[in-house]
C-alpha cells in the first residue's frame, strides 16, 4: 500500500492528510471536501500559482510584483521564472495588465499585481 502524508494548503487550517494512492487517490484526515480534491490533484497533478518581480523601467520601484493568472504546472515553475528574468516593463502599468500572454504555451498569462 503507498500512502502519502501532507499537509493541505487550500486553506488556512492546514489538515494533515493522507493519500493512498492503491485505492484510487482516497484522501482522509481532511476536515472539508477541498481537502480531498487537494490530496488527489498534488498527487496525480501538481500545480502552483507563481508570484514574483519583472524589471520596469521609469517607476518609482525598479521592479514590478506580478502573478500568473492561474496554477501552471509545478515542473514547469522553474522555466516559467526564466521567462520572467528575460522581461523589462514600461512604466505606466496598472493591476491586471498582461505582461506576458500565454507564458510557454501553459494558457496562463503573467499579469500586473500593482499599479507602476
């Protein structure tokens, strides 16, 4: 029998779960059902949502926060941070603003979480 041990991260409480992975990804120890879909989904497929910093030029900062629209792929956060190193932004930008479409084909945009 494999059994997986973590903690959920889908919310503030942090339930330690398990996860057999022998009987079709049955999660227990959660307290609310976004445990179990959590258990089952970092096993079978991971994701993340990335918040990080381009370059901007004529702002008050050097740098610009942005986040991904939504998760991309977890073995892809480490490509998806060289796509961000590459980027130097103009000032003005506002929340929301796309930097980068489609970020390596994932469907997920690269977007703005401040104004500059």
């Amino acid at each position: 029998m494999m059994m997986k041990d973590m903690v959920c991260i889908v919310c503030p409480v942090g339930c330690r779960i398990s996860v057999d992975e022998d009987s079709d990804y049955e999660v227990t120890g959660n307290k609310c059902p976004k445990g179990a879909s959590y258990g089952k989904k970092e096993l079978t497929f991971p994701t993340r949502t990335i918040t990080s910093t381009v370059k901007i030029k004529n702002a008050i900062h050097n740098r610009l926060p942005v986040k991904t629209s939504s998760e991309i792929p977890k073995n892809m956060i480490f490509d998806v941070m060289r796509e961000l190193n590459k980027i130097e932004v103009v000032s003005p930008i506002k929340v929301g603003d796309v930097i980068l479409e489609n970020v390596l084909n994932t469907g997920v945009n690269i977007i703005a979480s401040r104004d500059m």
